[in-house]
C-alpha cells in the first residue's frame, strides 16, 4: 500500500469515521460500515495506522488464483 494513499483514510479509522473527498466533500460512514484494505505488504503503512486496523493475514499458497477461475 502506497503510505500516502493510506494516510488520506485515517479520517474513516478514527471516532470521526469522515472521509474527506478532493471534491471538498465530506462523507461520514454510517456505524454498520467497514472497510476492506487488501494489499500485499503493510511494510509501508505507519504504526499508527496499523493499530486502527484488524489484520487478517492469508499465504498466497492458501489463495486459489481468481484468472484462473474465469479464463
């Protein structure tokens, strides 16, 4: 995950639960919302943001390869 990236969804993690869009817009996440982050590595991501997630962690060899399941 591109540590930048990342950094703009800190406003969802906290108690605010607000992103805030480049439009100026402000969006508030309702309480039975999530959000899903899937990536590769977190050797990018701050502490900090990774203290207000829930990692789940899965081997690529535990994965079945989705291009495999539509070609």
């Amino acid at each position: 995950m591109d540590t930048s990236w990342v950094e703009d969804f800190n406003s969802i993690l906290d108690e605010n639960r607000k992103i805030h869009l480049p439009t100026g817009e402000t969006l508030k996440m309702s309480d039975n919302m999530c959000v899903l982050f899937e990536t590769c590595s977190v050797k990018n991501i701050t502490p900090a943001t990774v203290s207000r997630c829930g990692l789940i962690f899965a081997d690529l060899k535990e994965l079945s390869n989705p291009k495999q399941i539509f070609n």
